[in-house]
C-alpha cells in the first residue's frame, strides 16, 4: 500500500478520463415545488429489481428535499442542453424558473427536450465519503429521440446521433 495517499488533484484529473453522460435530478419539495442539481454520478445498477443511483454531495442545499421525497426523477439530457446543465451546476436557486417541465406518474419533475426520464423510488441512503448514495427503483421511465450530452476531461463533448444514421 503507498505510503501516501492519493491528490485529490490527479484523483480528480483521473476520474475526468471517464466520459459520463449528464443528467438532471429532480425532486418536488411538500409544498409541490420542484428543486434539481445536474449530476454525472448517475448509473443503473440492477436489472430485477430495476435499481438505478445517484450520489449527492452531503453540503448540497437541495440534499434535503430528496432525502424528504419518496421519489426523484434522472432527466438524461441531450447534447443542446448544456445550458441547462450549467443553470442546474451553478443557480443556488430558482433553477427550475423558465424551465419547461411537467409532473412524471409519481409526481417528480420530468424535464422537457431530455433524452431520458427515469422516475425513481429512493430507497435509504448510503454513506459514501463526502456524499450520499441515493439509490432508487425506477418505476416509470421516458425515451426520446437525440443525441446525449457527454461530459469528458472536465468540459462538454458531443457525440453523433445514433437516431440519425
């Protein structure tokens, strides 16, 4: 075992070598409002049952509102809506303001021109360092036409559109 343990610089520099699709969590707080973060910690992690997860930094403001949901939704986005993408990453607040988006089968927030929507049942969270694993059920899932937006050495890339060979 090295004696020392790894940077967090090159950890991070490493990790970036990982291409990782970018989606948009999202859940609806008790008075009904919606609340979301972008996330590229998103995987699917079982067929039967079908279980998929999140990880959720433990300073994120918005953590409480999912750990106070029953359910939250993984928008897959596509390759137009890096927009979204930095207004999910950055906004404190009101980053559902302007935004298109319309209550999924269980109530969480489906977001309009994504790729993807999964509708999750969380089920208990997992520590996990600094973060939280927020692993879920899906229960109801959207697919849509369009090519993905991918996230790659610390920045934004494009890949072709499967739907148009």
């Amino acid at each position: 075992m090295p004696e020392t343990p790894l940077c967090e610089a090159l950890f991070r520099q490493a990790c970036s070598h990982f291409a990782t699709g970018v989606a948009i969590a999202a859940v609806r707080d008790r008075s009904g409002a919606p609340h979301g973060l972008t996330v590229n910690s998103f995987t699917s992690v079982s067929m039967k049952p079908p279980l998929v997860l999140i990880c959720v930094d433990k300073r994120a403001a918005i953590l409480e509102q999912f750990l106070e949901s029953d359910y939250y939704s993984v928008n897959i986005l596509a390759a137009e809506n890096e927009e979204l993408s930095n207004r999910f990453a950055t906004l404190p607040e009101h980053r559902f303001e302007g935004v298109r988006w319309r209550p999924g089968r269980t109530g969480a927030p489906l977001i309009e021109g994504s790729i993807a929507s999964l509708e999750c049942a969380r089920k208990p969270p997992v520590e996990a360092g600094d973060h939280l694993i927020l692993l879920a059920e899906a229960v109801a899932a959207e697919v849509h036409a369009g090519a993905p937006l991918l996230y790659f050495r610390s920045r934004y890339a494009r890949l072709f559109s499967p739907d148009s060979e």
